[in-house]
C-alpha cells in the first residue's frame, strides 16, 4: 500500500475489524485513484446521540478532498461499519468526480432546439430556430400557454416531428421560454 493513511479513533475504541475493513476500503480507492499519496481517517462517536462521525481526508498532488459524514438523526449510523461505509461512498463519488473533471469527463448538457417565432398566422406560425433554419408549428402544438401568447419575437424551445411536413421541418411542440432564457 503506497498510500499513507492514519486511523484516528476519538471517544472509543476502534471496533473489532474496524482497520481491516478500512484498509480494504482504502485498497479499492487505491485501486481507482492512484495519484492519492495520503488518507487520513478520524472517526468519533457522539455521546449525546450514540451514533459515529467519520471524516475522510483524501490527499494527492495540490489537492485535498475532505468527506465528513454522521448524521445524528440516522439510526443506521449507530453502527460503525454503516458510518463508515457511507463515509468511504461519498469519499469515492467525489473522488470520481474529481478524476472526470481532470481527464475532461465532464457532463455537458445539450441545449434543446430553441428559436424566435418569425412569423404568426391565425393558426400556425414559423419558428426561426437558433442555426437559421425555418420550423414551421401549429396553434395546437403550443405547450406552456396558448397561441394566443406567441407574437412576433417570442423566444421558444421546441421538439421537431420525425417526419417532415408539406412546409419543411415541423414543430410537434413549442414551449414559451418567456423569462427563462437558455445560454
């Protein structure tokens, strides 16, 4: 194990298996993260409340993760080994997140089509979307309000139908976006 790892035990004495248990816990993390030089693992017990607080503190080249789980309220947590899981789970999450964020893994949500109504008949209109392409929508595909709320101008998202109809690309729904503009 190349990782440096303490085991603090504050108010008590550490269960039996405690420290194999963690040193399994700290293989896995090894495992998934080996740039973490260091862990530091303190676990208390809450007097008043019978139940354990753990906090994790991960180390590796210019950054630190710190974990701190207990939760009073949980009964679950008046078990060691269910404080520590917990404690080592979040540890793995954000370290996991971490890793993604420095190999560039990042989530980017796609911003759903959206457009400018250009044009407004008595029973459809035209959609101008945001790369220029002109999307025809009926009255009846009006979601968030109704035809009577779209103008010339109104900012709106919308879903385009499979199949093309007889005036190009085609709506199945618009939604008003109104004060809750996209990027």
């Amino acid at each position: 194990m190349a990782i440096n790892l303490q085991i603090a035990y504050r108010d008590f004495s550490a269960p039996m298996l405690a420290e194999e248990r963690i040193r399994e816990r700290v293989d896995k993390l090894e495992a998934m993260h080996p740039r973490m030089t260091s862990l530091q693992v303190v676990a208390e017990q809450l007097e008043r409340r019978h139940t354990y607080r753990l906090r994790l503190v991960a180390s590796m080249p210019g950054r630190q993760i710190a974990i701190e789980k207990g939760h009073a309220d949980k009964h679950a947590h008046e078990d060691f080994f269910v404080a520590m899981r917990d404690a080592f789970n979040a540890l793995e999450q954000r370290l996991k997140k971490f890793a993604d964020k420095q190999n560039g893994d990042v989530k980017e949500h796609e911003v759903p089509p959206h457009g400018v109504v250009k044009a407004v008949f008595p029973d459809h209109g035209f959609i101008e979307s945001s790369d220029g392409l002109e999307i025809y929508f009926h009255a009846n595909s009006i979601v968030d309000g109704t035809y009577d709320d779209v103008d010339v101008g109104t900012e709106v998202r919308f879903t385009v139908a499979e199949k093309e109809g007889e005036k190009g690309p085609q709506a199945s729904s618009v939604h008003i976006i109104g004060k809750h503009h996209l990027i």
